[in-house]
C-alpha cells in the first residue's frame, strides 16, 4: 500500500509538471498545441542519452554520455525548448486554431515516427533504458529509501514549478500571453509582438514539459515509443480543463482528479459484473473503456462547464471607487 | 479646402492595395492636421477600412507611403506602428473579453522593460513597481472619467456593445498615442451614447491625441471633427470641413445623396 501510494504520488507530481507546462500554451496564450507530448519525449530521452552511457550492441543511439543527472535534465529542457522553437517558428508564424493543432499534430507524429523508424538517434522502437535511481548513490541510498527520496524530488520539483507559474501567472508577461489568447489583433494594435511574445511562451511551456520529461526518464529508468504516443497529450487537456484552463490551482486539481481516474479506472473497472471475464478474453477492453471514459469526462466538461471546475481567476481591485455614480462623465 | 498650418499627424501618399482584380485602395492621398479631428468618410466599399489596415500595418500596401512623425510607416508590422505612438481601433469591439475592465485599460500600455519573462519571474524594481502603481491608479481615474468605474471587476466580455466602445475608448486614454484611428465607433451603439463618445474624442484632442474617424454616422461626423476626407472607389474625391462637402456635387452624386434630399 505505501509503495502505491509512493508511486502515485510520484506519478501525480510528474504529471503535475506536465500539464502546468501546457497550461502556458494552451492555458494563457490560447495555442491547442498537439505537440506538447514530444517536447516532454524529447525530454525523457536526452536525459536517458546523457546518463546511460555508450551503447552496447546491438543497441545504437546517439551521445552516450555519463553526465551527472541534473546536469542531463538542463541539457534535455534545453533541447525541448529548441525542438519547440523549431516547431513554434513555423506554426505560430500565421496559423491560428484549428489550423496550428493540425500542424502540431503533424509535427509530433513526424519526431514519434522519426525517434520509432530511424535507429540511430534513439535505438528505434527498442527505446533506452537503464538509468536506474539517479542521484541514488550520492546519498547511497537503498532501493526502498530512493523511492522516497525520488517521490520527495519529484513533489519538491513541482512546488518549484507550481512557484514558478504562479509568479509568471500574475506577471505583465503573464497578462500579455492572455491578450493574445483573448483576442491578438487588439494585442498587436496595443503594441504586442504577437509572434515573438507566442513563441516566447510556446517554448517555456516546452522547457517545463521536457523538465518533466527528464523525470518521467528517471521514474521509468527507460523511454520508448510505446512509452509515448502522441495522443497521451489529451489526458492533460482532460486535466487541465477539467480544473480550470488558465488557474494553475484549478490545474493541480485538475490533474488529481484525472490522475485518479485514470489510475483507479483500471482498477474498478474489473469490479463491474462481466468486465472482468471480458477482459480475459480482450485485454485490450479495459484500456479503450479508460480512453472512452476520459473521452466522456471530456465530453461533459465542454458542455455543462467548459471554464472548468476553478476557473481563472482575475485581480479584483479593491479600492473605493473614486465617483460610483455611473454616467459621471 | 483648409489647408493645415502645421506638420501634418499623417500623410498618406499615393496608398494603393489590389486584391486580385479589384482595387480596394487606389492611390490615396490625404493628411490629416495634427491636433484635430479629421473624418473619413464614403460608401460601402470606398476602401475605408482598407486604407487603415494598410496604414497600421495590418495589410501591406502594394505602393504608397505613409509618414508619421518622420517615419515611413508602410511594410513596418502593427506593434512597431502602435509602438511608434500610432494606434487604431476595429469596426468591432475587441476588447479582452475573458480580462476585467481595469484590466483592459492597465494592459492597454506596453511597456517592454516590465513585460519580459524573466521580469515576470524575478519580479519588477522598486521605480517599476512605482510606475505600475501609477498605471493603476490613472486606469482607475480614467474608468471613472468614462463611467465605468462601478464595472471596473467586470469581465469585458460580459458589457454591453455601447460599454465596449468606451473600454475601447479608456483603452486608447490610457496608451495615449500620438495618432488614434478609430474605425467606426459608433456601430452598433445607441444614440445616447453619442454625446459622450464626442466628449471622449475631445478628451483626446485636449490629451494631446489627434484623432481620425471612420464612420457613417453623418451627424455625429458633422458633430466632432474639424475637416473631413471624402473616399470613392479606393480614393480621396473631396475634403474640406462638414459644411463645405454639402454643395460639393461629386460628394453627394457618391455618398451624401441620401442626407442632403431628407
């Protein structure tokens, strides 16, 4: 039962990271980005190429290096952030709505197709592995006090981030990705540089997914295709509308509530007469059931209280009017 | 036709924007004094709207120039024209409807040296945080010059059609530019209004604003600016004050028909 709870705890915090990094693109600047997923991708397997060492074969990747673990995560965001950069130039450049998610998705199924089929860089559809309890040995910790100690980092990692939003979220800069979200045109005729301020944001909501990415690597020790199809990335849409687009409070919820189910679907699932024996049959009935309820979560969400369960909250001043009489001019 | 003493706010040479086959703008020519309300006027489909999307940078003009405060405005993108003290409103309200009212007005300034990302992470000086306090504090007067004081928390997307208009309009109060345009303030607004969006369009001269006004609303043209600039089929066919345009025969055969037999 703790190591459960170690492990969603672990998970939970992970995922967290996740879906505040989206929060920026899609939360703030307004961006249905379906790219996120392989910023956190590219994450995960630059730590892994950075950690694990030369490969042996017949694995084959690229790098190969024993870097120091948090020196590897640096190294991972900033790789995010670049891949981003290349992806936010052309995609944000004109294109709006539904018209840059469909480059997004394009983008993301070109690196997942990309990391699977060309061998070399990440050793294919085998994937890496082998980074076991990073940081472990500094403190020389044993296999059941790392689990701890990986669950305090992870938590710890994301209060930073969490930290981190909250400044952002209350900042100028802040205010001025909302502009663009809520309508850019007015943004650009009160001298905001739409492309750069997008970009600027689209590539920090990258650096916070490749970060997670680098623990997600950590938690897992290994990172493969089938750790990451790109559609992963609706789970966080699911979480972060279901807590509120744009309140990072209302995204941490979010992600409990989605990060329970998700975890306790397969779980009660069986429960429910006949499930159970028709799993054994198919056992591919219990996944697509999870899919098709966070579908329904989705669903319900966007039609009865698409703001979310917290929605973003504005600054409310507080501070006597100076003439309350309406039509004073 | 009144001819401006002093350097012009805009001039507008030779402006010119095809889309295909059809010349929306076809070599426009104007200026528009500083210090006054200059209208613009014309049917449907004169290249009104057109011509100011092409002199905020929102469009790119095939040829023609545009001068403001010595600069040579066309190819340069709309932040850099906004920046440069030149801003201009939409035939709609666009206000950030998801933002509070006061918000809209403190946001309405730009200010680069505290909108950065690290400044939003490390967080603003003490003469910044000043500068901040001080925007608030005029977003709040101007609300309250604008009667909008009481709705200052409330989202702007939640306000009435007339109560976007004078966001809008406490928007532009508080970037104070050089140059406003505004692009048919008076649609969709209820008459009443009318006066104190004139008031407001005074306020702005008075703030050291010149001002150019696109819009249908003949009375209220008549009611706030100083000279008027007629548009026909992508070009200036007339200017002069209000008054003057009446007996132009070429104004009326293209536009004032309508008024002038009421």
């Amino acid at each position: 039962m703790t190591a459960y709870l170690v492990s969603i705890l672990t998970e939970g915090a992970i995922f967290g990271i996740m879906a505040l990094g989206l929060n920026v693109i899609w939360g703030w600047s307004g961006d249905f980005d379906l790219a996120y997923y392989g910023y956190i991708a590219v994450g995960a397997y630059m730590t892994l190429v950075l950690t694990v060492g030369p490969a042996v074969a017949p694995a084959q990747y690229i790098l190969g290096l024993q870097l120091p673990y948090p020196l590897a995560v640096a190294i991972a965001v900033i790789s995010a952030m670049a891949v981003a950069l290349i992806v936010g130039l052309i995609a944000l450049r004109h294109l709006r709505g539904i018209y840059f998610s469909i480059v997004t998705l394009g983008a993301v199924y070109v690196m997942y197709v990309f990391a699977g089929q060309y061998v070399p860089l990440f050793d294919g559809y085998n994937g890496l592995s082998g980074l076991f309890d990073p940081m472990g040995d500094w403190f020389s910790l044993d296999y059941l006090s790392y689990q701890y100690f990986f669950m305090g980092l992870s938590l710890a990692m994301f209060v930073v981030v969490y930290l981190l939003m909250w400044r952002i979220s209350g900042s100028r800069f802040g205010m001025a990705l909302r502009t663009l979200r809520e309508d850019e045109r007015a943004a650009a005729a009160f001298g905001r540089d739409i492309y750069r301020l997008k970009l600027k944001g689209y590539v920090l909501g990258a650096g916070v997914g490749g970060f997670a990415g680098a623990l997600f690597a950590a938690y897992l020790s290994a990172f493969n295709p089938s750790a990451w199809s790109p559609v992963e990335v609706i789970v966080l849409y699911a979480a972060v509308l279901v807590g509120g687009r744009g309140n990072i409070v209302g995204v941490a919820l979010g992600v409990l509530i989605m990060g329970m189910l998700v975890q306790e679907s397969t779980r009660f699932l069986p429960s429910v007469p006949g499930l159970g024996q028709l799993n054994t049959l198919h056992p591919q009935v219990l996944l697509a059931l999870r899919g098709a309820i966070i579908g329904l979560v989705l669903i319900l969400f966007l039609r009865f209280r698409p703001q979310g369960l917290l929605p973003e909250r504005r600054y409310v001043d507080r501070q006597p009017a100076l003439d309350a009489t309406p039509g004073n001019a | 036709m009144s001819a401006p003493a002093t350097t012009p706010a805009l001039e507008v040479r030779g402006l010119t924007k095809h889309f295909g086959g059809v010349y929306a703008v076809d070599g426009c020519s104007f200026e528009a004094p500083l210090g006054q309300v200059t209208g613009l006027i014309g049917p449907n489909g004169a290249g009104k709207s057109t011509a100011i999307d092409l002199i905020s940078g929102f469009k790119l003009p095939d040829s023609g120039t545009v001068i403001f405060k010595g600069v040579a405005l066309e190819g340069l993108p709309p932040h850099r024209i906004s920046r440069l003290g030149l801003i201009r409103t939409f035939q709609s309200p666009r206000e950030w409807a998801g933002l509070t009212v006061l918000e809209n007005v403190v946001m309405a300034r730009w200010d680069s040296g505290r909108e950065g990302f690290l400044r939003g992470v490390v967080g603003l000086g003490r003469a910044d945080r000043e500068k901040s306090a001080n925007e608030l504090t005029r977003a709040r007067e101007i609300l309250d010059e604008f009667g909008l004081a009481t709705l200052r928390n409330e989202r702007a997307g939640n306000l009435s059609g007339g109560q976007k208009r004078l966001v809008e309009f406490a928007r532009i109060r508080m970037a104070q530019p050089k140059l406003v345009i505004l692009d048919e303030p008076m649609g969709g607004v209820n008459p009443v209004l009318g006066e104190r969006m004139a008031l407001a369009i005074e306020g702005f001269i008075a703030s050291g604003t010149s001002v150019i006004v696109v819009e249908h609303n003949l009375p209220f043209i008549q009611r706030v600016t100083q000279h008027v600039i007629v548009m026909a089929q992508g070009a200036v066919i007339a200017e002069g004050p209000f008054e003057s345009l009446r007996s132009n025969q070429d104004v009326v055969d293209a536009y004032l028909g309508e008024m002038v037999r009421q």
